[in-house]
C-alpha cells in the first residue's frame, strides 16, 4: 500500500488529477474553436472539487458550472479568475449572495429573471446572466412565450446577457430524432434573444459533432472518465480507482447460506471473503446475489470474483473460491478500476455511472495522484 494511505483505511478512492486535467485536454481539442467548460458540481461528482477544480484551471479551464450558491464560492475561492455558473439559478432573496460571489446565475424562468434585472436596476448595474431555455427537455427552462415576453417588455435589456444554453434529453444516443430537434428548436428561441455565446452540449452532446458545439460546452461526466455515449468511444481515460479491504476468509460448506435474510445458499463448498464496503459506501443493494438477485462483481488480483448474498451497511461477501493465489486479511479488492468501468458497475446495480460516482462514500479515504505535479 503506497504510503500515502494510513494502516487503518479500510477503503480507498484514488483520483488521478493528471487524467483529469488530461481528459479536458483532449475534449477541449476536439470541439476547439468552441470552449470547453467543465461541470464541477456535487463536490465534482464526488471526487473531491477541491482538488479537481484547481487542476482543471491549472489545465486552461477557464468557465465552471456548479448547481448551488455553496458550490460558487467554493469554486470561486479555488478558481478566483474563472467565470463560474450556478446551474440551480437564484434563489428568491439570493441575488445579493451571488453577487458577492462574483457567480452567474442559469437564470430558467420568468420571475427569475425579473428579480435578477430588478436587482440590477437598484444597483444601477447591468448584472451578468445566463439564460436557459426550454428546448424539449422539459425540466428547467424558458419557453418561448416568457422569452419573447422578456425581450418585447425590455427586461432583458437590464441585463448583460453573456451565455445562452440549453440542455439535450437524449444526446446520449445518437441516432435518436430528438437530438435533431432539440437542436432546431433551440437555434429557433435563441434566434428570437439578445446576440450572446451559445451552449446546448454537455458529456455526450459534444460527441454528435460540431453542429452541437456553438460557443462552449459543459462536459462533467466525461471528464471523470464516463463512458456514456452509446455511438463510440468518448476521448477519455479512467479517473478513479476504488478498493476496499478483505476483513475475514472462511471457508462455507455446501448447503449454507451467507449474508442478511439467508438469500444465498452455497451450491457447493465455497471459499467467501468478507470485505470493508456497504451501502453506506455507495455499494447499492441491488449488487447483492440470491434469491433472484444476479449481483456485481469485485477484481481480486485482476481476476473477477462475484458477491455472493446481500450488500450490507459495511460489508459485502465475496464468492472467492475461484481466484488463484490465497487471498488474505488486509488484502485490497478493487470495486472500480480497470476490470470494472464505471459503467459496467452501473449496470449491474441496475443504474448508470453517474450514480455510481456521487454516492462513493465519505468514509473512503481520498488519495490523489497527480503526475503533472
């Protein structure tokens, strides 16, 4: 175990900062002349915004999103020369708080947008804002009705308008009829607006080609080493490794079960590991086996292994009759890594990547690595 990681971790979240910054490189490079932003909320999807939003500005990062005042200063007290955007919008009563922040609201509807100019005008200021509009994915956003009503009753004009972005539904699949109308609509509503940059591709958006590019795009998932785009391989590496310690082997004759409400029954003689991670871990219980349940897989020395019973709190058991070699107490089994993707973990949770990285534990010890450093 590197030095870095005290005796006493029981588990283990290693985040490659240099892979990180390495993976917006790459994206940047291929919507160029478009910008690449970087979506940094939920604590950078659990990876720790402290250490990953210094390494993306130290990359060339110069536009962050994250969905909470909360998040804005704590972005802005790591970037202090980046332009940051608050996704959530403002909170009625909030303006003030942003402003000290130095933060833009994603301003998605009406009344937003005239407590936002109303504080302007009190202030004697042309406040900046994004604007988000409403292109067919029907969660936050402005119609064209209140978007025409904005600009014909001159709210707007109060305003310092400097992105306007919307959001795809289905950019993940890129032979779905939704992308291409999401993409009209969205050049119709922003045609009827104020001249100002354009954004509408996140992660998998950026990979429908440069027609969805515009001004800047906002990858978060992808640059965290998500694969979620079903129409080939997005241009990034893994970013995360997790493991978790073996705390006991024993042998189980045939016939027994294992774990919680005796789910699982032994088939035949079997060598189980019981291992230092649970749901509270972010180990979903959908991973469990028996009764039913098909379950998730851990690596042990490259070689796969399978849980064997119920996911637990703090605990997980692993079927480990087959792997070569002796596992022992103390050993590190990997429960992402190179064996298993993101998305293969995702799956056999029965949920998508995402998930599966802002729900890693807190009790998981962080190491960073950082080869650029």
């Amino acid at each position: 175990m590197s030095a870095l990681v005290p005796e006493t971790a029981t588990g283990i979240v290693t985040v490659d900062l240099s892979a990180v910054a390495e993976n917006w490189r790459a994206l940047a490079a291929r919507v160029r002349p478009a910008e690449c932003g970087a979506v940094v909320k939920a604590d950078a999807y659990g990876l720790g915004a402290d250490r990953v939003i210094p390494a993306l500005a130290k990359a060339g990062c110069r536009s962050f999103f994250v969905a909470t005042p909360d998040e804005a200063r704590q972005a802005r007290r790591l970037a202090p020369q980046a332009v940051i955007y608050v996704l959530d919008g403002l909170m009625p009563g909030s303006g003030d708080d942003l402003i000290e922040t130095a933060a833009m609201p994603v301003l998605s509807n009406a009344d937003a947008v005239r407590e936002w100019a109303a504080l302007a005008q009190a202030r004697g200021l042309r406040l900046p804002a994004a604007l988000q509009l409403d292109s067919g994915l029907n969660r936050l956003g402005l119609g064209e009705a209140d978007s025409l009503t904005l600009v014909t009753g001159g709210v707007l004009a109060r305003l310092a308008l400097k992105l306007v972005m919307s959001h795809l539904a289905c950019a993940d699949d890129p032979d779905d009829a939704k992308n291409g109308q999401q993409l009209a609509a969205f050049r119709r509503l922003s045609s009827h607006l104020p001249r100002a940059p354009l954004s509408l591709a996140a992660s998998d958006g950026l990979m429908l080609g440069a027609d969805f590019h515009f001004d800047l795009v906002r990858p978060g998932y992808a640059l965290y080493g998500g694969q979620a785009f079903k129409g080939g391989a997005t241009p990034v590496k893994p970013v995360v490794r997790v493991e978790a310690r073996v705390l006991q082997v024993r042998d189980v004759p045939a016939g027994e079960t294992i774990g919680y409400s005796a789910t699982y029954v032994a088939t035949s003689a079997r060598r189980i590991a019981t291992v230092a991670a649970g749901y509270a871990d972010g180990l979903f219980r959908r991973l469990s086996a028996g009764d039913g349940e098909t379950g998730g897989m851990v690596s042990i020395a490259g070689h796969l292994a399978p849980i064997a019973g119920r996911v637990s709190m703090d605990l997980i058991t692993v079927d480990v009759t087959d792997v070569p070699g002796v596992v022992a107490r103390g050993d590190l089994v990997t429960l992402i890594g190179p064996d298993l993707p993101l998305e293969a973990v995702g799956a056999a949770a029965g949920t998508i990547g995402y998930e599966v990285l802002t729900n890693l534990g807190r009790r998981y010890h962080r190491c960073y690595v950082d080869g650029d450093a």
